[in-house]
C-alpha cells in the first residue's frame, strides 16, 4: 500500500532502506504452548528446581492450586558444583554428558536450555555442555550465563527455559521474513530487517531472541503513541491499543515505564519489558445479554 503497488506485485527490495516490524509469533507460541521442544540441563538434585519456583500463592485461600504447565520436556541432571566463590567441587564428565544429550537428540527434541548453579559468575561447566550440545547438532542452545547472567536460579532458569522454546519458533519466522525480501532484492543491498522488542528498543533480526519478543507488537504500540502525543504537544498518555482478542493499556508521564521481572502466560521471565497491561478483550470479542447478566 505505502509503495502504490498492486496487491499480488513482488515488493521492490531497492526502494525499502530497512523495515522494522513487531510481531506477536513468539507471545503466541508462548500462550497456546507450541514453542518447540526443549530439553533442561541442571546441576544434579535441581532437577524440580523450576517446577517448585518460589512457592508463592497468588491466590491465598485457593486449596486446589493448579501449577502451569512446564515448557521444558525432559530434564537432565549433570553430576557438577562450583560453590558460590567459584571453588569446582565436582567438574563435570563430558563423555556422559554427550551420552544424555544423545538420548534428547535421538526422541528429536532440537533445543537445550542449560541453567547451573552459580552460572551467573562462574560458567565453565556450562560452556562444556554447550560445546557437548554443538557436536550432537541441538540447533538452540541457550545458556544461562548468555541469557540471564543474575544470581536467582529460578527466574535465571525459567528465562534460559523461555529463550530456548521460543528462539527457534522466532527464529523460523526472522528468517522467512528475510528470504521474501532478499528474493526481490536486485540491487545487491539488502535492505536491513529490524525488530521490536519487548523493552521498546530496535534491535537487527539477526540478534532478536525469543526472551525478548514476548510484547514485541503491544511495546512498538506504546513508542507510536508516545511519537504521536508528541507532535500533538502531550506529554501525559494513557494508551488503549485493541487488537483482535485482546486490549492492552499503558500509561507514559514523561518517561517509558518498564518492568524487569514479570509473569507472562504463568511463566517467570526476568528480561526488560514495557510495562503494559493486557485485558482478554478485543475487537472479536463479543457482549450479550442472557436476561439476567452480561457475558463476553
């Protein structure tokens, strides 16, 4: 439409500097569980570390706690300790290592999320096992220590868990996107992909990752409404973005507000988000009236 072109004509690859787009591809996967599979690899006796979290009841008098489902298929414990000064009180042994992973990679799970203990500084035994993953042939390894480098093994686990079951779905999606633009590209320069993040910032599709995508779409919202108060001389904004099946509000008073540690689909993710809030209400969602209340 922006080019004048007709529907069903190729995009002239030469006439577009660079595109930047937010997607909501990976926050999908996420809510309907269909990343891709993913194998944990954890310090041994850590293997339910995830599961058990930090015991917090959201909901006090609830007696029947139902728990999210995990992300994470399989889990392999690895016999290893480094203390918290950084003192190895048990190096790991590669050969088993590369046996376990074996075992993941043979059932066709392709993705391994590696969280040890005290990772955050010290992680060379999970630099061992990301080279044990690179020979068998996993396609997404995600390292603590890469991802999240923060002490807290749970949130720096689930984040880990997060960017290894979304990155190769987001990852799939960068790259079709890519190759329709470079196949129309005739020029020899190839017009630079760029994609929101999460926190609000661009960032090269070659670097996006799945930890990061969660609010891509609802985040690019935000610095539009902002742009556009802007040139319309305000400064305070509560921002109302409907989509389809849902609404997202947010409130902008002179700076961008952002969350560090948040809940997304009853997963814990500690990465910098824009901190919006979305209602499960949309412009497909529908309000009747049965005689006695209303219902959506």
């Amino acid at each position: 439409d922006a080019l004048g072109l007709p529907a069903d004509a190729a995009i002239p690859a030469e006439q577009v500097e660079v595109i930047k787009m937010g997607t909501t591809v990976a926050t999908n996967a996420l809510l309907e569980r269909k990343g891709d599979r993913t194998v944990l690899v954890t310090t041994s006796g850590f293997a339910d570390a995830l599961r058990i979290g930090y015991q917090n009841r959201p909901k006090l008098f609830d007696r029947h706690i139902i728990l999210p489902e995990m992300l994470y298929e399989q889990v392999i414990e690895v016999d290893e300790r480094i203390n918290a000064s950084g003192a190895v009180l048990k190096a790991p042994d590669p050969e088993i290592i590369k046996q376990d992973l074996q075992v993941s990679y043979d059932t066709g799970i392709r993705s391994v999320a590696i969280v040890f203990m005290h990772a955050y500084r010290f992680h060379e035994h999970e630099c061992v096992v990301r080279d044990s993953a690179r020979q068998i042939g996993f396609t997404q390894i995600s390292t603590s220590h890469e991802i999240s480098a923060l002490i807290k093994l749970v949130s720096r686990g689930d984040t880990t868990v997060v960017d290894a079951y979304l990155s190769p779905i987001l990852r799939r999606y960068v790259d079709r996107v890519a190759n329709e633009i470079d196949q129309n590209d005739t020029s020899g320069e190839h017009t630079r992909l760029m994609f929101m993040q999460s926190n609000g910032g661009l960032t090269d599709a070659s670097l996006f990752a799945g930890k990061d995508s969660i609010l891509s779409g609802p985040a690019g919202g935000v610095v539009g409404m902002v742009q556009t108060a802007a040139m319309a001389g305000f400064d305070k904004v509560i921002g109302f973005d409907m989509g389809g099946t849902s609404t997202d509000v947010s409130h902008f008073n002179g700076e961008f507000e952002r969350e560090f540690e948040t809940h997304v689909a009853g997963v814990r993710m500690r990465a910098p988000m824009m901190r919006i809030h979305t209602v499960a209400a949309g412009g497909g969602s529908l309000l009747n009236y049965d005689g006695a209340r209303f219902r959506v």
